[in-house]
C-alpha cells in the first residue's frame, strides 16, 4: 500500500496523485477556504438595524477594531495563552520524557489516558472543576474538615481558574507533538553520547532536548494559537474582569449581533497568526 | 461463521447506502402532521404540560431548549429552520419581527384568548395581538438571608462595596442598562449619547464588586455560595429557593421592570394547525395554572388564578400588591437605532 502510494506520488503519474489528493483539498475548500472567504467578506459589510448585514463594502469594521480600548483584552489574551502554553510545556516536557523512555509497557495505555478527557465536550470538564474549585466544593470542603481553613478560598472567577482549565484542557496539544518527537530520537545517539563520556544531564542537555526542539515548537504553537481564541473557558471559570479575545468575538455574534465588527475582529486575529507562522517559518529556515 | 463480504455485495451496500438518509427522511415526513417543534427556555414549563396534551390530542412536541435569549435569537437568525412556535420575551418582539422571523398568531382561532387578564390584551409592546403571553416576572434582587444580615432593599444595594465579589448581575442588556438608567433617573427614550457615557460609568463602577454576569448559572452560584447577592428574575429564584430555603427576593424600592414572555409563531411554521392548538391549550385554565405552579412565574391567564397555589398567589413577590404593580413598568420598546446604543454600551461595559 505504502509503496502504491509513493508511487502514485512520485510524480510520473500527476493525475493520479491529484485524484489522491482530491478528498483532501474538498475538505480543505469545503470546510476552511468557503467559511474563510465568507467571514472576510462580511468582514467589510455594514451592520443595519437589528444585526442585519448590509452589503455596502468599507474598512469601518477594522477601523472600529483598532480602537485602543480592545488593546487590554489583546495584552490579556496574549497573557494566558503564553502563561498556559509555558505551564503546558513545564508540565507536559517530563511528562512526555517519562512517556518515552519510562513507561515501558504501560506507554499506550497512559498515552490514552491522556486522551481521556478529550472524549468528553469540555463544557464537562469545565463543569466538574467547578465542583471541585467551588467555595462549597471538594478542596475548600476538605480543608476545612481538616480544620487548615477557616474561610473558604474562592478559587472560581479567577485567573487561576481560568489557567487551570486551559492548561487542562490543552494539556494533551504540548504532549503528543513532544512525544512524536521525542520518540524519534535515535537510542543510539543517547548511548553515543554516554559513550563519549557525556554525564546523564549533559547527553540531555546536549542531545535530546536539541533533537526534540521541533516538538517543543510544534506543541507550543499548537497549545497557543487555540488559546488564543478560547471563550468557555472564561465563561464558565473565569469572572467578568478576565474578558479575553474570544469572549469579545463571541459577544459580537450572540449578544450585540454586530456579526460584520465579529467577522472582522475574526480576520484581524487570523491575520496575525497566519503572519506569525510564516515569519516563524521563515526564521525557521534561515 | 461469518460471510466474507464479497465485492459485489460490498458494492451494492455502498450504492444503497446513501440512500438511507432519504428514506428516513421520507418516513420522517410522513408523520410531520402530527408534530409541534416548540422552543422554550429552560425549565420553563411543567412537568405534565407537553405529555398531557400529547395524550389527549396524538400530537407529538419536540421540545427544545435555550438559556440564552441572545443564543436563541442568533440561532434562529442564522437560519435555524423547523421550530413552529418559539417564547419571546416582550421587548424582542420587534426584532423578531423586523427580521421576519415571527408570523402573527390568528387570535380568531383561539377559543382561549378571552382567559387572559385584561391588562394583558392588546398591550403596548404588541397592540396587534399577534403573540400570546405566557407568562410574566419581574426583575429584582436575590439574596442569601444567612449570609447577608441587612436585607437589601434598594438597586444601590448591588453598588456596595461592602459585598465585593459576591455579586452578580444578569448577562444581560435589558436588564442591566434598564436598572442604571433607573438609578440615573434617565428615561428610556433618550438617545443622547451622553445619558449613555453615564450609564456606562456606573456600571464599570461596579465591575470590581462583580463576580459573573451570567443569566443561568448563577442560580448554582447562589445555592454553592459562591456569591450572595444577585439580579435576578423572580421564577428564576423561587425555582432555586426549593433547593436553598436560605435564599430570598426582593423588589427595590426604586421599583422596578416587569416583562412577558410571549408565544410567537415562527415564519413558515409547517405545522401551523397543531402549533394553534397548543397555544389554544396553553391557555387553558389548569393548563397556565399547572405551568404556573411548576415554575412559579406569574401567569397572565386570569382564569387559572382560582387554580394557582394560595402560596404563590397570596405572595406579593410573585403577584406584586396593586400599589406595587403601578410601580412596575414594562421595557420601553427600543427602535433600532436605541437599541443599538443600548448593546454597544453593554459591550463596553464588558470590554472596560
């Protein structure tokens, strides 16, 4: 099959390799290309009465979204994505590191232990940290039969409730990449490397974590970026003075119905993540 | 043993198989008479309503739920097809109308219309009559009596710093910027800009003290503790004061918003006959009464309050004393260009 494939592919045979490709670039226009070029277009329109869109084209929209008083909630959002992306790599580099050369047979079953909180919607997860965090609930419940507090800690509608629930829920974004990577690390350039008389911390230092960088990076973009426009996690955690990026967007669409003002918040932030990964990419291979 | 799967029965499957959807389809359809799809807010009818009238009539509701009248309107502006009768609060109506959403209701055809309260026929949000209330409540302050000893008595109560995160407010426009304009003595009409930058000042003034703007799920806030002070809508708390008998409700002195919940028909309802006569049946007297009773909202009909428990009828949180009533008002009925001032300053308020 893989030889097929790479046949196929190989390009002797162009017409077959775009039938293979087809389902793929459907998708693609299907599901990304169609929507992206729908938001951007209402990007530009006029918002009438009552939220309906106008069809009359300007940069008012983008105009509007530049607006210093938006400038708190970027620096915000820039703030907990970048706090949860550095949380999730602290955790999930010695977790992925015990994965790889630790877990020994129990590897799949933990690998799909991490996944677990994945088959559930969020929004129950969410839930559930509610009950544990709350002023009545398991920790603060706890505490005080143990007599450590007197006075519950109000742990929800903070920022450490909010950060406790995205690096939960992202958690599993930094670790595969950093395992995949890490997994890859040739054995035999570890031993070379003790061969040569490198000390336990040194062939670390020295071999794996420079051969696992790519990992590192792919978990941390992949751990940010979504962060980037997270909004249940606030909503349901977080309290009202911890308004992120993807709490302004929601709001355009359901409570003040400016869907053309959301679209274009939407294209601006996309805008910047595509430029961001391309500059990174273009550092990447300089 | 198992067959393997040939090639061609592989093949016939595969050809089949899209068909499937369509047939169910078909099937689907075929029974489409004898269906309501009814959209209401959570926990927002009783227990018995929708089986009793699907035994008595065979007609089948599919129900479905919102908590978020915002969410809800969204959904169904985006094109949300299929809901034949829909709950709308009073000042919404004028833009669900606007937007084509709603159709008006034939009152002709309701034997059941005559139930209602006097003061509930050709009001102002609708003169026309082209929707049904359903029921109404008042927007007012829910507290925890162990845990705040004075009780309040005023919207100020909400401003005061003594009370620093345990209070919350509900998630949304009406109500908030309703209850500044209230503590501002600014009428509703205004369209002056600056009447605006006040409202927005008062209300970022008491951003720190707040806790969640929420408009559900700060019943379980209440209940947890986790705040102790809230705006709220009367059923709301008398449904979550089952659960916590701490809790209690207060109209400020100040007066303040009655709205109604109104029954309105979707544009296109494809089930226009049977919508009717569960709207015809909501209206009867046990039915609102039963409704009422559950949820504990105050229902328009007047010819069920014979039926409604002597608890929630003899309880002027529920059914203000007549002195109250004449300090209640309705929400102005907002044009489009007020109402976006209205929404733009909530959402800066959100943003600040």
């Amino acid at each position: 099959m893989n030889r097929a494939l790479s046949w196929l592919l190989s390009g002797r045979r162009p017409l077959a390799s775009h039938l293979l490709l087809a389902p793929a670039s459907l998708w693609l226009i299907c599901f990304l290309v169609i929507p992206a070029a729908g938001l951007i277009v209402t990007s530009f329109a006029k918002n009438g009465p009552y939220g309906v869109v106008i069809w009359e084209f300007g940069f008012q929209n983008y105009a509007r979204a530049f607006d210093p008083k938006y400038l708190p909630v970027l620096f915000r959002t820039l703030g907990f994505a970048g706090a949860t992306t550095a949380l999730c790599l602290i955790l999930g580099y010695p977790l992925a590191y015990f994965l790889t050369f630790y877990a020994g047979r129990w590897r799949n079953a933990l690998l799909v232990g991490l996944m677990v909180p994945f088959w559930s919607s969020c929004l129950v997860a969410y839930y559930s940290w509610m009950i544990v965090l709350g002023k009545e609930g398991l920790i603060n419940a706890t505490l005080m039969r143990l007599g450590v507090l007197s006075e519950p800690i109000g742990f929800l509608y903070t920022p450490f409730a909010i950060l406790l629930g995205l690096v939960y829920f992202y958690l599993p974004f930094t670790v595969l990449p950093l395992y995949a990577s890490l997994d890859k690390v040739p054995r035999s350039v570890i031993e070379a490397a003790y061969d040569l008389g490198a000390g336990r911390w040194t062939a670390f230092w020295k071999v794996t974590l420079p051969l696992s960088l790519p990992g590192v990076v792919a978990g941390c973009v992949l751990t940010f970026i979504p962060c980037l426009g997270d909004f249940l996690t606030v909503e349901i955690l977080g309290g009202p003075r911890y308004y992120l990026l993807g709490n302004l967007i929601s709001n355009q669409f359901m409570m003040a119905q400016d869907w053309p003002f959301g679209s274009a918040l939407t294209a601006l932030l996309l805008a910047g993540l595509v430029g961001g990964l391309w500059l990174y990419q273009r550092w990447e291979k300089a | 043993m198992a067959e393997p799967i040939s090639r061609r029965s592989f093949l016939k499957a595969a050809i089949l198989a899209p068909l499937i959807p369509s047939l169910l389809a078909a099937c689907k359809r075929a029974d489409d008479q004898k269906v309501v799809n009814f959209f209401n807010w959570s926990n927002y009818i009783g227990k018995d309503t929708l089986p009793e009238f699907t035994k008595r009539t065979g007609v089948e509701v599919r129900y479905d739920l919102f908590a978020d009248e915002d969410e809800m309107f969204t959904k169904l502006r985006a094109g949300a097809r299929g809901y034949d009768l829909i709950v709308v609060g009073d000042y919404h109506i004028p833009r669900f109308r606007s937007l084509n959403l709603i159709e008006p209701i034939p009152a002709e055809s309701l034997k059941n219309l005559g139930n209602l309260s006097p003061r509930f026929r050709r009001p102002g949000y609708d003169p026309e009559e082209t929707t049904v209330p359903y029921l109404w409540g008042t927007t007012g302050i829910a507290y925890n009596k162990r845990k705040i000893k004075k009780a309040p008595t005023s919207w100020w109560d909400l401003w005061d710093p003594q009370y620093k995160d345990r209070v919350s407010m509900l998630d949304n426009v009406r109500d908030c910027i309703s209850v500044a304009m209230q503590l501002l003595k600014i009428p509703q009409t205004t369209r002056d800009p600056e009447d605006f930058k006040k409202i927005r000042e008062l209300l970022v003034k008491q951003k720190p003290l707040v806790k969640q703007y929420s408009s559900a799920s700060y019943l379980n806030s209440l209940v947890a503790g986790e705040i102790d002070l809230a705006m709220t809508w009367s059923g709301d708390l008398f449904q979550t004061a089952r659960e916590n008998p701490d809790l209690d409700y207060v109209i400020p002195k100040e007066g303040t918003y009655m709205w109604v919940d109104c029954l309105a028909m979707m544009r296109g309802a494809r089930h226009r006959a049977d919508t009717l006569r569960l709207i015809d049946y909501l209206l009867e007297p046990s039915v609102a009464a039963g409704i009422a009773n559950s949820v504990r909202y105050a229902t328009p009909n007047q010819a069920a309050q014979p039926e409604v428990d002597l608890v929630l009828r003899k309880d002027p949180r529920v059914y203000p004393t007549p002195a109250l009533m004449k300090q209640l008002q309705l929400h102005h009925v907002l044009d489009s260009e007020q109402s976006e001032l209205w929404s733009q300053t909530w959402a800066d308020v959100k943003v600040a």
